[in-house]
C-alpha cells in the first residue's frame, strides 16, 4: 500500500469514533405544549468516562424540571428569563437557565439518558430547530456540544460539535 | 566662486532628497487576495512596507471593466480605492502601480470575488517596449558620466591634453539624451502609459516627483558642465572636477543602493564608487588614442594614470564590497535571487577588467617604458577594458528591474483578516512559509475591542491533500493574545484555518477562511 494510501486510511480511522454525538431522542416537538427532553449520551470524551453533563437551557423552553438519574446528583441554575411568559395563568419571568447532573461516573462507551421535563412557549417558531447546548465533561477533557449552525438551517455534516436539538411543529 | 555656488547646489539637491529605505512590497490586502466574500467590500486596502507614492491603480471589475469610478486615496503606507457600490458579481482585481522611496515603481495586483470566483483575466501590466528602452537610456546615462565626465576630467588633470575628444563629447551628449530620456520614461512606466504620451506633461511632472527626478537632474547639470569643461579651455580643470562630484552626488541621489539603510554609509559609499568608476573608465578613450598618435609622448601620460589607478581600484573594491554586503545579506543571494545573479555576472566581468588592468600595470606599462614603439599591445588591451566596462554597464542597467534582497520580504508574517459582523479576527502567520509556523491570534469583538475568550484553538487542515484537520489549543500571551507556536504546515498551498473561540461555557465564535502557504 502507499503512503498516502495508508495515511488517509490512518485518518479516516481516527475521525470515525467522533460520528456519534450526544442527541436528543426523538425528532420533534410542538410549541405551546410539554415537552419531554431526553438526552442521549453515547460515549465519553475520546475515550474517557463521562463524570458531569451540563445542558444549557435555551430562551422560550420554561418550567424546567430536571429527573434524577440513578447513581448522579442533580443541581440547577436559575436565572432570569429572556421575557415574561404566561404558564398555567401565572405571568413567569424567572426559571431554571441551567441543569447539571454530575458526581456519577459513566465509562466509555456506555449509553445513558438524562431526562428533563419542560415546556415550549407558543413564542418559540415552528419549522425550526431548537438547540440545547450541552457540556460534557470527564475525567480527562470536555466535549462541548455546543455548535448551533448560523441562521436556524440544519447542521452541516461538516460540524463536529453540534448542539442536540430538536424540531419545533406547529402548536396543536 | 560662480564653481563653489554650482557645487552648493549641487549638495543643496542632494542632502533635500527624500530619505528612502528600499523598493516598497505589498505586505497585506483587505480584502486579502484571492479572498472570497458574501458582499462587496466598501473599499480595498493595500498595505505596503513603507510609504509609496500611487502610480496608476485600477479596479477592473468582474465584467472586465475598468472602474474609473473608483476613487483612489493614498494615506502612508496604505493605498485605498473606494470600491463602486453597484460591483457585479465574481472577481474583480485591484492592479497597482506604486513608487517606492527609492523611486523605483513597483507593480503587482490582487484579486478578490463577491459570490463565486469567477476567470476575469488580470489585465497586462508590465511595459516591455518601455522596459527596453528604459535600460537603454541607463546604459546611455552611464555612457555619459563614466565616458564622457569622467573622460574629461581625465584630459584636464591627467592627460593634460586634449584627446578622444569627439568620443567624450559624443558619450556627454548621449547622456544628456538619456538622462532626459530616462525621466520621461520613469514618468510613462509609473503611470503606465504608451510612449506616445511623452508629448504629455503627467510623466514628467510624476518622474520629477520621484526620487529619479533629483538625481537626474543632478546627472544633466553634471554632464553640462561636463560639456563646458570640453569647451571652455580656461576653465576646464575646475569645471571637470565641479562634473565629477554631480555624477557622483547623482548616483547618491537615488537608486536602490544608495537608499539602503544605513544611509550614512550608503550615500557616501555610492557616491565613491561612482567618481572612482568615472576615473577609471573616463581613462580608457583618450588612453586608447594617445597611445595610437604619439607613442613618444604617451609614456608619461600612462605613468601618471597608472599611479592613480591604484587607490582608484583600492576604492572602488572596497565601496563594492561594502554595498555588496548591505545589499545582499547572504551569500546565498548571489545565486538564488536575480539581484544576486546580476551581480555575479558583474563580478565576472570586474574580475576581467582586473585583470587586463593588472596585466597593463605589470607586464605592458613597463615594456611601453622600454620600447615606445610597443605601445600596440597595451592599446589593444585597453580597448578590450573597454569591452568589458561596456559590458558591465550594460549588466548594471539591468538592477533598475530586480529588487536587492535586502528589501523582498521573507520574513513579514502572513496576515489573515475574517471579519464578521459578530467578530473581527485578525491572524499572523510567521514566517508563513512551508515548515513550522507560529500564530498569533488577535481576537476582537465586531467593533473592533478585545474579545475575551475563555479559550482559543486553532484547527488547520487541506482538504485538497487530505490533510485532515490539525487541532491546537492556543495560549493567551501577556499581550491578550492567543498564541500557537510550532504548527507544522508540511506542504505548500491553499490551507484552511479555522478558529474557534469559547466565549461562554454554552457559547463559542468560530471564524474560518483560506489562506495561502508558499513555498522555502
């Protein structure tokens, strides 16, 4: 074999094991309803186990409530919203920004849901995607799943670090 | 007196030259070239190493049009041209013509494309019929100072007599010719225009606005009173020597080595060569023509110039050597850059010349004194002296069209600018070439502060040699800088660099663009 043959090999065997991203089950979600955020996390970082996930809350998805997880801790950041928003006929304007689960160890390899309870204001836009950044971090490094294509268009199969998100349908 | 005033003049030109640093070279663009934008630019920078004079700069559009619409400003060391609001789409090119301090044009293009790239062909800017000419006027102009000026001082102060004389007044008259010639052509390849624009007077005015302007000038006044002392019998010694010191000054005036830092050194080592070239080669005519008249009377004649020649050629080697080194840097220059080449050529020859010299000092004055009647020899081997000067002159006219590598740029670092409306990255790349690099990345908000980023990387790849991307972290430097050192870009070629600053935990800006990476 070549050189150039084997090293483009080498390099497509080394870019292989990043194809599987941390997701959100389930393809979409519609706007002024409940909405159930389950987070799927496949692997660790290049190798190493999993030991806190951070998920950032995005602007318009509101009364959060963070699921335990066997054998993790969950904790919370509030703060305060983008606008005031009417929930179960009560005006709300502050909430959960952010949720953590951490002090669990989850190898390598090994695929577990993070589940959140939410709901998605009818100010949300249907037909487009709704991306809830997420910070994996473990014993050694951190993957931030955090790139959200510019414009609301899908991601580019280029994007390596793509934000889990989720389809938003009209309200119904 | 009336001589001491000519000479105050004479010096007066000289010391009010501009001082000048070398042939100017474009360091960066915005946009930079071959870049390619969603929209047109508002307008397009040119950035220079030093201050240049703008010659002829044009925007020729992706329709093949040339924009004369395009407002062109220059501020120091940058050239900006207003950029048409209503640019089609595809690549347009931005083609300058500049003069660098030392006078000298310098001429190149970039281009840019709004959408796609598309083939607008870069129009042809080089001048090659002026180009012809402008070396001739060279070899012309230094006919008449080396031939000509310094044949007349040679007959006023050491011939003591008149000989050759129609040869040195037909070499002061070329190069009163060439002199004249040489500024209106500097003037036409400045602007870019066709010979027939000489009946024009914006070459001209342009020309005597460069640093060419003064030290012709100085080169017609010296080579008038050149034409004096072949005249004015009374007075020819002191008009002679008053046309020996304008040629020099002349050939300090401008020019790349007499503009090469430092200048104190420079001009004075410019101007020592020039009077001691004119000494030798003045020589050469009337010494031919004594020798073939009366052979009785000669053996004084040579004998007088053979003492002088001696600290001449001490002079000339040493002047030589000392801007040779200035210019050049490396020795590796005299084989790898054109500069260097013409000066091998050149070395070659002077080493000839030498020889012949030697060989007349040595071997052929002292069997003239012996036998007057062998005087043939020593003739025929001033007159291949003659060749050789001829073809160094010839060889030397040629640096008007090569830089030295003193001033070509292997070491300015490759500047990149992303700009987006949310931020403004600007990338240094040094030395820019093949092998281990190191990056600075300057990052700063849209509107131009520092951006404060968490972290900073850097990821390189070439998808077109399937060089996969390289990722690395970089580190803030106490500049606020982020800072990458020791990036292996192993192949030359279009490179694409993407950069990725963390900005929150959750939120981070990534820029991307190409950029080019050459070879050495």
């Amino acid at each position: 074999m070549s050189r150039s043959a084997l090293l483009s090999l080498l390099a497509v065997l080394a870019v292989s094991p990043a194809t599987a991203h941390v997701l959100l089950e389930g393809k979409q979600a519609a706007v002024g309803s409940s909405y159930e955020a389950v987070f799927v996390v496949p692997h660790g970082c290049k190798g190493s186990a999993t030991t806190k996930l951070r998920v950032q809350i995005p602007d318009g998805v509101i009364a959060t409530e963070a699921k335990p997880a066997a054998g993790w801790s969950v904790e919370t950041v509030r703060g305060k919203y983008a606008g005031e928003y009417d929930y179960k006929g009560a005006k709300v304007s502050e909430g959960i920004k952010e949720v953590d689960w951490s002090g669990g160890k989850l190898p390598d390899k090994t695929r577990a849901e993070f589940v959140i309870e939410t709901y998605l204001t009818d100010g949300l836009k249907p037909d487009t995607t709704l991306y809830f950044p997420v910070v994996q971090e473990c014993e050694e490094g951190v993957s931030r799943w955090i790139e959200i294509p510019a414009d609301g268009a899908v991601h580019s199969h280029e994007s390596k670090w793509p934000a889990p998100g989720v389809r938003l349908t009209p309200k119904p | 007196m009336r001589i001491g005033a000519a000479l105050a003049i004479l010096w007066l030109a000289i010391c009010s030259a501009t001082p000048a640093f070398a042939h100017a070279s474009l360091a960066a663009s915005e946009p930079r070239d071959g870049a390619v934008l969603t929209q047109a630019p508002k307008r397009v920078a040119l950035h220079f190493n030093e201050k240049v004079t703008a010659g002829a700069v044009h925007l020729i559009d992706a329709a093949g049009k040339l924009r004369d619409d395009a407002a062109v400003d220059a501020r120091d060391e940058a050239i900006v041209v207003a950029v048409p609001p209503d640019l089609p789409q595809g690549t347009s090119i931005v083609s300058y013509r500049v003069i660098s301090a030392d006078g000298h044009p310098v001429a190149g293009s970039i281009t840019f494309s709004v959408g796609a790239p598309t083939a607008t062909k870069a129009p042809d800017i080089t001048n090659s019929g002026i180009s012809g000419l402008i070396w001739l006027t060279r070899v012309g102009l230094y006919l008449g100072l080396f031939a000509g000026i310094g044949g007349a001082f040679f007959i006023n102060w050491i011939a003591r007599e008149r000989a050759a004389a129609t040869v040195i007044a037909a070499a002061l008259g070329i190069g009163v010719i060439s002199a004249v010639g040489s500024l209106g052509l500097q003037g036409l390849d400045l602007l870019g225009l066709p010979l027939s624009a000489l009946a024009t007077a914006a070459p001209w005015r342009i020309a005597l606005g460069t640093s060419l302007g003064p030290s012709l000038l100085i080169a017609i006044a010296a080579l008038g009173f050149g034409i004096a002392a072949m005249r004015v019998q009374r007075a020819g010694r002191m008009l002679s020597a008053v046309a020996m010191v304008g040629a020099g000054l002349a050939l300090a005036a401008s020019g790349h080595a007499a503009t090469a830092p430092p200048q104190a050194l420079t001009r004075p080592a410019v101007f020592l060569h020039g009077v001691g070239v004119a000494l030798w080669l003045g020589a050469l005519a009337p010494l031919i023509a004594i020798l073939w008249g009366r052979k009785a009377a000669a053996l004084p004649i040579v004998l007088r110039f053979s003492t002088v020649a001696v600290p001449v050629v001490a002079v000339l080697a040493l002047t030589g050597l000392t801007l040779a080194i200035i210019q050049l840097e490396s020795f590796g220059a005299l084989v790898e850059t054109k500069y260097g080449i013409i000066l091998s050529i050149k070395l070659g020859l002077v080493a000839i010349l030498l020889g012949l010299a030697a060989l007349n000092r040595f071997r052929l004055t002292p069997a003239l004194a012996r036998d007057a009647s062998a005087a043939q020899p020593l003739s025929r081997s001033i007159l291949f002296e003659c060749a050789a000067a001829l073809g160094i002159l010839t060889v030397v006219a040629s640096w008007r069209f090569t830089p030295p590598p003193r001033s070509l740029l292997p070491d300015a670092p490759l500047a990149v600018h992303i700009h987006t409306d949310k931020a403004m990255f600007q990338v240094l790349i040094a030395p820019g070439r093949v092998g281990s690099d190191s990056f600075v990345l300057q990052l700063m908000n849209g509107d131009g502060s520092l951006l404060h980023a968490k972290e900073a990387t850097l990821t390189l790849s070439m998808p077109a040699c399937g060089i996969e991307e390289i990722e690395r972290p970089g580190v803030r430097g106490p500049d606020g800088f982020w800072h990458v050192a020791n990036v292996p870009l192993a192949v030359p070629g279009r490179w694409h660099m993407r950069i990725d600053a963390l900005v929150t935990d959750f939120q981070k800006i990534t820029l991307e663009d190409d950029f080019d990476v050459a070879t050495q």
